[in-house]
C-alpha cells in the first residue's frame, strides 16, 4: 500500500452490519472485492461493481485493506491465518482491519503474525449498528499504528462518523467492551427505574415519556420503553452478545488485577433479567 493512501479494499463479513458497510465503501468508488461464506450475502452486491473472491487469500491479494466483520475470535483468527485466510494472500505493506469485537489479545496475537509477514493489523470495532452505517455514522474505535490509521481513515470514513484513534493495537477492543458493559449496566439501572416507578403508582410507559425531555434521559431507558420497558424482549436480541463482551472485560479487569466496580454490578443485574447471566 502507498503512502497516500488505499487503492483497492476488500471486506468480509457481509451481515447486518458489514454489508451495509462495504455497500458505503463501493459507492464511495473504492475498488472492491469481497467474500462471504454464504453466496447469498455477496449476491446482494450484484447491482455494483465490487468482484466476490474464492477464499480470503484471493481477496487479501487484491486489496490493499482488508476489512473483517465476523462474529467471534475464532471466525476472526480463522479468515486472518487460517488455511487460506487473508495472510496467504496480502502483499507487504498491507493493512488489515478487524472490525469484530473480540478480545483484544486476539488482535494483538494476529498484529504479532501479520508483523511478520510486513502486513499492519488494526483492531477497529464499530457502534451503532445496520443502521448507523447505512447512515455514515458508525463510532468506530481504532486500536494500532498511527499512520496505518490516517492511511484508512478515508475509508472508515465512508461509514463511520467519528473515526477514534486510541491508541496502540487493543486499545479499540477495550474501548468497545467498557462501551457495551457501559449499556447493559445503564439497561439494568433503567429496568430498575421503571420497576420503582411501577410499585409508586406510576406507569412506565409515562414514565418513559417523562425521561425522553428529562434529565434522567439514557440510550438504555429509550431503549427499554420501545420494548415494553422490560429486558425481556431485548435480552433475545442483544442478551447473548452482552453476556459475552462483560465476560471480557470482567478477565480483563481482573488480570490487570482492578476492580471493575458498580457498572459491572449494574451489568450483571440486566444480564440476570435478560436470562443470560455472566
């Protein structure tokens, strides 16, 4: 890759999130080549000009940044140095960036192996979901080299509205689980809000009427008052995915060997309601 900047990009992970993203990146008129385990998620590109890979070596061989948004870990270490994963394939100079949230020693294990073949891995997870990116507003949290980032930015910026540098490779990954843990603590402190508000004879949905114009406003309370103002409902959507991110910093917090505090104790409260205790 040059140093003005990236040419040609690829993506992989196409879901609800990735394929409105790498939709923002080919209209943005970056060259793109994509790959996706299922075909279906790439045929919904068939009215643009992006070209569909073989396998993840193909694509890394035709791009200069390599986007990944897949689900776990493994899926992340699996398309990065798995048998014919994207480092069989990229040429030195190469960026890859990993927009999955997963720990941030995973990113840190797959920089050390794409340091070695001369490849810079970024971590860079991403808030807001489908819709953010549909709207070129995703946060997105990077963690790595600050040149490789000014390098990409163009391209995160195609879909993400702020982009964050915050320091080296995991930094991203960190900011993303205190953000996430940061949620389900505010949904358990909301959930109990209106279970207060209920034994004082107050109905939750006017109550919820009352936090939208007031000071007590929160993501977590709006959220709650679209779902009935019970956990139950987002627990299904959301509560596996929380579970897994307050696991994480929960290891993190104690291998550092701090304490994570009330907002982990908030977390687990609505972690409990939602049925998935950590």
């Amino acid at each position: 890759m040059s140093g003005t900047g990236v040419r040609r990009v690829g993506f992989i992970g196409l879901g609800n999130q990735g394929g409105p993203m790498a939709r923002r990146i080919v209209e943005a008129g970056f060259p793109t080549t994509l790959w996706g385990r299922r075909r279906a998620t790439t045929a919904h590109f068939a009215d643009t000009g992006a070209v569909v890979a073989a396998s993840p070596a193909e694509l890394g061989a035709a791009c200069d940044l390599a986007c990944v948004c897949v689900v776990d870990d493994a899926g992340v270490t699996e398309v990065v140095t798995g048998p014919g994963g994207l480092l069989e394939g990229m040429r030195p100079g190469g960026v890859i960036a990993v927009h999955s949230t997963v720990h941030p020693d995973t990113c840190r294990r797959l920089a050390e192996q794409a340091a070695a073949r001369h490849i810079t891995l970024l971590d860079a997870p991403v808030s807001g979901g489908g819709p953010a990116a549909e709207e070129r507003r995703l946060l997105v949290m990077v963690g790595g080299e600050a040149d490789a980032v000014e390098r990409v930015r163009p391209v995160f910026e195609t879909y993400g509205d702020p982009v964050v540098h915050l320091g080296p490779v995991g930094a991203g990954q960190r900011a993303k689980l205190i953000n996430n843990l940061l949620l389900a603590a505010n949904i358990g402190v909301a959930e109990s809000a209106y279970e207060l508000a209920r034994g004082l004879g107050i109905e939750p949905k006017q109550l919820a009427r009352v936090l939208a114009h007031g000071s007590g406003a929160s993501f977590a309370a709006n959220l709650l008052a679209n779902m009935g103002c019970s956990v139950v409902p987002l627990g299904d959507h959301s509560g596996r995915l929380l579970q897994k991110d307050a696991r994480l910093v929960a290891n993190l917090a104690q291998v550092a060997d701090i304490k994570a505090g009330t907002v982990l104790d908030a977390a687990d409260a609505a972690l409990v309601s939602m049925g998935y205790p950590r």
